[in-house]
C-alpha cells in the first residue's frame, strides 16, 4: 500500500527529518582517525533519544537481515555500502565512511544516508564516487514532483550514475517512507522516464542512489546484515527522505542551515 501523508503528517516528517539531517552532520563533524564505528553507534542512540525519537534500525528485523538489528546506525567502510552493522572497527586516514540513519518521531519516520572520507588523504576516485551518488540523488530530487512518476526519478539517478562510468545493482533502492521505514513503492535506481506510479503531494519517500566502482555484484558478510561489492572496491550512498508537495518536491533531512 502506498501511503499518502496529510499536510500535519508531513509537517511531523519535517522535525523528523531534521533530526536526521542534525545528527548524520554531527556525526560527520565527530568522527575522525582512531573513531571507532561502535562509537558512532554509541554517539547516534545519545542523540536520537536527545532528539526525543526512536530508532528505526534496533528492533528492525526485515527479511534481508539476521534477526532484529540491534544497533541504531548502519556503518559501512570501503567495501561495504548497504546495512552496515556496527563492530569493533577503528577509523583510519583514508577511509570512506558511509552513515545510514532512520529515525521515527510522533508516529513519522525520515531516513537518510551520507558518504565521506574519514582524515587528510581523500583518493580522486572516492571523491568521484561519492559524488556521483550526490548528483544522482540532486537530479533524482529536481525530476520528482505532482504528475511526476517514479520512473522519473529512477530514469534521473540511473543516467548520472551510468554516464559517470558505474553500473548499478537493482537489488535494493529507495523506498516510500512515513508512518513506518520502508513501504512501496520502491524506487529503483534506474528505470524509465514516464512510467511507473504518478506521484501525489503528501507522498513521501527515501531517495537513494548508492554505487561501487567496478561492480554491480553484493557480498554479504558472516554478519547477516553487512552489503559489499564481490570485487572489494569502493563504495557510496547518498540518501534524502523527501515529501512530494503541491509544487515540487522538498527535501526534509537537511543539516540545519548555518
Ligand atoms: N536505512 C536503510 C535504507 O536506506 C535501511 C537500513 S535497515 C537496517 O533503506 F536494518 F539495516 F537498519
Ligand atoms: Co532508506
């Protein structure tokens, strides 16, 4: 069932979604060499429960996962880029770090997902990855809107992504969002323009285009719950819950201005 938001629904999705953009830029501001990513999972359960939200992730038990998550951030490095679970793993220079956070407030979930390079000395390639994850999901955003349909937005991330020289993996993407996590419709990372469900106002949803460099292919760890590329290269997500509305399409997990 695809869910459309009333106009008080969404405004909840907006403290919701800025309390994932505040804490995903205080993490980024945090972390550094010698961080250890349980940490980080540490530091996300202080701020959500100072955020007066719930976790989206710790009782989280979805079919492509061992049981309930048991964390309240996903933490991938490198090669690992979806569902990260966070373990005894310190930060080096050079790292490129993906945080993915999903919190609930007042009965309205927000999720998203930022990628960064942890200390000094950044590769040109990460960078690159990166990105194109970040063009992709800023050309996702400006095809979403009313009478708009999904395949526009799936067709927008897929062209940045391919014509930045990646292939990419269908097996997950973006979601529907709002009174839980993850609903339909799902929002493939490539598909074709015109096609596919007509966005509404008040339909909100998770964007998220993610890449590896020289792969298409997953792995998952003996964790049950940590995505990698088959080849170990790198990898990248970029993730905005946005809300369709009247004119457009408004982003709700912005880092607070200034
Ligand atoms: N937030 C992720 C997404 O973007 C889902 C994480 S599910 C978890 O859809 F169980 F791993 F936390
Ligand atoms: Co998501």
């Amino acid at each position: 069932m695809i869910e459309i938001l009333t106009p008080a629904e969404v405004e909840r999705g907006r403290a919701s979604g800025a309390i994932v953009g505040h804490i995903l830029d205080a993490l980024k501001g945090r972390v550094s060499v010698g961080t250890n990513l349980l940490e980080i999972d540490r530091w996300a359960k202080e701020m959500i429960e100072a955020g007066g939200a719930t976790s989206c992730y710790v009782d989280y038990a979805p079919s492509f996962g061992r049981g309930p998550f048991g964390h309240y951030i996903c933490t991938a490095v490198n090669d690992a880029v979806l569902h990260g679970l966070p373990h005894d793993y310190t930060l080096a220079d050079g790292d490129l770090l993906t945080l993915d956070l999903a919190v609930i407030k007042d009965g309205i979930a927000a999720d998203a997902a930022i990628s960064f390079v942890v200390g000094e000395s950044a590769s040109e390639a990460d960078l690159a990855l990166i990105d194109a994850t970040v063009r992709a999901l800023a050309a996702g955003i400006a095809a979403a809107g009313p009478g708009k349909k999904l395949g526009d937005i799936s067709h927008a991330i897929g062209e940045v992504l391919s014509s930045s020289g990646y292939r990419v993996n269908t097996q997950f993407g973006g979601h529907g969002i709002g009174s839980t996590m993850h609903q339909d419709p799902h929002v493939a990372n490539t598909g074709r323009p015109g096609r596919g469900y007509t966005l509404r106002p008040g339909l909100m949803l998770a964007v998220e285009p993610w890449v590896m460099a020289d792969t298409d292919e997953l792995t998952m760890d003996a964790d049950g719950w940590t995505l990698r590329s088959a080849t170990g290269g790198r990898t990248a997500h970029t993730e905005h819950t946005i809300a369709i509305t009247e004119s457009g399409a408004e982003i709700l997990t912005l880092p607070p201005a200034g």
